[in-house]
C-alpha cells in the first residue's frame, strides 16, 4: 500500500456526515430534496451538446469528452440502449468514510427508502422506483438524466432511465417501472449488474 493510499479526503468524509446530520435535523424526505435539488442546478452550467450519431455519443464516453463521462466515469455500452457503470462515483467517498468510522450511519438506509418512493421529481428524471440503494443515488441518478437534457443525437433529445443499481455489499436494486417502461429485459439489467454498480438505458426521442 503507497503512502497516498492511506490518506484520507476530508473532503468526502465531511460530505457524507453533512448528509447524515441533514437527516437527523429536517428528516430523510428534506435531505432527499436538498441533495437532488442540488444535482440538478449542476445540469444548469454545462452547455448544450449534439452528438451527430449514436456512434459519436459512444465515442465521446470512450475519451471522457462526454459530460455524463466527466461526472461519473466512463460507463459500458452493452448494446441496444444500454449501459453499465463499472464504479460508483461515490466509491471513494465510501471508503473514506468507512475507513474512520467503520461503516455508514444507519439513517441512510431510511434516506434510501425515501429515495425510491413514487414522487414528482424521481418520476420527471426516471430516477430512484426502487434503483436506489445509497442516499449517493439521489445525487447521480438526477444530475446524470439533468446532464442528458443538454445533449441531443442527431438533433434530437435523449431521456435516461435508471434500471437498476448494486450497493458496495451487493445488493442489487431494480426500478421494475422504468424496466417495463423501456422494455429492457430484467434479466439483462441483472445481469449488468453482476460487473457493474450501476444499469441505465438511454432513449433517444423520435
């Protein structure tokens, strides 16, 4: 283990306790709103993108020029209009965390159930519908379907889907609604899952 691998990143560890002080003080459904909230006012800075094909929006992932790339890694294609994110962007922040405190506090799992209820917002981005597994969710989720607002193929708009999502411990999450929405198969969706944290579909509008 190098030196670098043993420093901590306050940065990610005050992160995650502000989120768990939100909870105790105005409750799971106001940091929920707060978080995602805040996702979304992200999408408002980045410009407007076209990408002249499908092949180009992939190509774009591929040398991380791509806006949904440059906040969450470069994600699989699996084919048809599926992806698989191999890392949670939040990995990091995770193991800091859990390196102090040895694990995660225990209203997250509240703040994830909060997450996947049926509401407004999680039903505009096609987020959370039971995809959710961390309070992390509430921010990926909505900044990436805000981020592909900004982006059009061959002119014309794209919408994401979370399908479905696999906590660090492996438990895997499915947004059934969104799958039936899609048409993607579950069984494909779980079986992204198996190498990947995470398993969208991109649509683009016809």
């Amino acid at each position: 283990m190098s030196v670098e691998d043993n420093i901590l990143d306050i940065a990610h560890i005050s992160f995650l306790d502000m989120i768990k002080v939100m909870i105790t003080q105005v409750g799971a459904a106001s940091a929920k709103g707060t978080l995602m909230r805040n996702a979304l006012m992200t999408a408002d800075s980045i410009s407007a993108i076209d990408y002249p094909s499908f092949d180009d929006y992939i190509a774009a992932i591929k040398d991380a020029t791509n806006p949904i790339a440059r906040i969450e890694g470069q994600a699989t294609y699996q084919g048809g209009d599926v992806f698989g994110l191999q890392k949670c962007p939040f990995a990091g922040s995770i193991k800091n965390y859990n390196d102090v405190f040895m694990g995660l506090p225990s209203s997250y799992a509240e703040f994830t159930d909060e997450f996947n209820r049926p509401g407004q917002i999680p039903r505009k981005y096609r987020v959370g519908g039971g995809a959710g597994v961390s309070p992390f969710c509430a921010v990926h989720q909505p900044m990436r379907s805000a981020f592909a607002e900004k982006i059009t193929i061959g002119g014309k708009k794209v919408l994401i889907y979370q399908l479905g999502c696999k906590s660090g411990s492996g438990k895997k999450g499915f947004a059934q609604e969104y799958i039936d929405e899609t048409g993607v198969p579950k069984d494909l969706v779980d079986k992204v899952l198996d190498n990947h944290m995470c398993c969208y579909s991109i649509k683009i509008q016809q």
